[in-house]
C-alpha cells in the first residue's frame, strides 16, 4: 500500500509538472508551430487537470492540489468564457441562416448531410474538401440553390457555396502562395450588399504549410479590410482561437459565433477527448447572429457550425 501511494505520487509530481510546461507555453509562449499546436487542446488539458486533482486529493498532496487547483481555474476561465455573456442579438427583419460544413472529402454519407439540409432548411451553405463524387451527389440542390459556385478537387481542398438567395457576385478566388481556392460573394440584406468569404487554408502539418495558413488567413482579413461594408467569413481554418495566431492574424476583428454559445467543438469527430474548435463563421460588427450550434455528425471528420445572421439596427 505504502508501495502503490509513493507510486502514484510520484505519477502525480509528473503528470502535474507536464500539464504546467505545456499550458504555460501553450497559452503565453507560442514563438514555434509546434508549441501553438498544443495551444488548442484546452478542453483535453482540462480532463487532464481534474483527473490529476482528483488522485491529488485522493492521496491527500495539498500543494499539488494547490497548484492544479490554480490551472483548473485558469482552463475552466479559457473554455466559459465562451458561454458567458450570450449577446442579446435579435434577427432583425432580413436574415440569412448559414451553414457551413467541411464533408470530408473521403466520406461518402451524402445522405446525412442531404437529411441535415433538409432539416436545418439554411439560406447558406458553405461546403470544404469538396470533390467530384460529392458534386454528383448534391446536384440536386441546385434546384433549391440555385445560385451556386463548385470547385471540386481531387484532394481535400474543393470548395462550393450554394445559395437560395441571389447573390451578386459569386466568384472563386486565391488567397496567397498555396494556391488554393477560395470563394468570394456577396448579397443584399435589407438593400445593404454584405461581403461573404468561404476559405479552407492548409493544416499546419510542417513549417511551409503553417507559413501559407497564415499567410493565406493574413491576406484575406487585409483585403476584407478595404471593403466598407458587412462581412461574414466562414471556414476550417485549421487554427482555434486559443492560438496566438489568431489574433495576431486579425481573426479576432470579427466576432465569432460561437462567443455565448459555448467552445463548440468540431473537429475531430472520431476522437472527442481530443476535440478542438477550428470551423468557424465571423462577422463584423455591422451584423447580429443567433442560435449557433454544431450540427450532428455527417460521416465527416468534422462537425457541421450553423448560425443565423441579420444587420443591426442601426439607433436613433
């Protein structure tokens, strides 16, 4: 017994020691792409950290709970902040319902997405790794959506964006080295023409690829800055906003949907321990949004995020 509790203490020492490097550096040091890789793992650090408390507790080490205490609260601050202050933002007259989804290009449940269209009846849908098999699938929609774009891809970097609403300019464009597409539109919300954005930049797998993320997030929010009026940007943008990246990258310009409504989660999908918030939809401070929420599960390694979106009133 003495045995097994000098055994689990010593497993304490280290398990506490390793969670307090790794979320120091992940939250204030984030000067490598490895080390900001580790910063998106809050909610996994958190499991961690109130399991660790918990044995510490158990095995009576008052100054190892003292410290895990101390992380705990500053996980738990990280993750609620998210929940609190729900904005209290009616729809306004016109409004618009988005849905933006990253189908994986190897997933071949078509029916679940079809079933979650259907469902959630969205005005939007933004579509990522976006192939020829899921083209044929889905050319149904284009009798609802009439106003389409698709740039289907071999890999995983085909985009689509299908709207029931007319759109007055629906074009693909690139943004930055990699060279992948992006689409850009624009519709027209109570006689104001509001800018949209679907964007998938690279997963930041090796030093070239976290270069051209950045680079490609960089030059979209630098452009988006040129054009005076609404803005909704929507995509996996392989970067959480516990990154440093993100706001250094100006994501943190635009208000996140998800703010009041929790971390949402969405990525991956066969590894919930491991879930981490990279999909996201931002709009500027000209819009409201509402009701967001991640959809259900599509076959995809990502959950679909979903939200409603009108203009502010404007006061006086």
């Amino acid at each position: 017994m003495v045995r097994l509790r000098i055994v689990l203490r010593n497993l304490l020492w280290i398990g506490t020691a390793g969670l307090t490097i790794f979320f120091v550096f992940s939250t204030f040091f984030q000067w490598h792409r490895l080390i900001e890789l580790f910063s998106h793992f809050k909610l996994l650090y958190l499991w961690i950290n109130l399991a660790l408390l918990l044995l510490a507790i158990t095995i009576k080490q008052w100054k190892i709970t003292l410290t895990l205490s101390v992380l705990a609260v500053l996980n738990l601050h990280s993750i609620l902040i998210w929940s609190i202050n729900q904005p209290q933002n009616e729809l306004n007259g016109d409004s618009v319902k988005l849905l933006h989804a990253n189908v994986y290009f190897r997933n071949h449940d078509y029916d679940k997405l079809s079933e979650l269209i259907s469902n959630e009846n969205p005005d939007l849908i933004m579509l990522q790794e976006f192939n020829f098999e899921w083209q044929r699938n889905l050319s149904s929609l284009k009798k609802t959506y009439s106003h389409n774009i698709e740039v289907p891809r071999h890999d995983s970097f085909g985009i689509a964006v299908y709207s029931k609403r007319p759109l007055i300019t629906l074009e693909e464009r690139v943004w930055g080295d990699a060279g992948l597409p992006s689409i850009y539109a624009e519709l027209m919300l109570e006689g104001i023409k509001v800018s949209l954005v679907s964007t998938h930049p690279l997963p930041p797998i090796s030093f070239e690829y976290y270069t051209q993320r950045n680079q490609q997030i960089e030059k979209i929010i630098a452009d988006m800055a040129l054009i005076n009026q609404p803005k909704i940007i929507s995509g996996d943008f392989n970067l959480s906003f516990w990154s440093t990246q993100y706001q250094r990258l100006g994501l943190d310009k635009y208000n996140n949907t998800r703010k009041g409504f929790g971390t949402l989660p969405s990525w991956p999908v066969q590894a919930p321990l491991f879930y981490i918030p990279i999909d996201h939809i931002l709009v500027s401070d000209e819009l409201n949004y509402t009701n967001t929420k991640t959809g259900p599960d599509i076959g995809s390694d990502h959950l679909p995020v979903i939200t409603e979106i009108s203009l502010k009133r404007k006061e006086g």
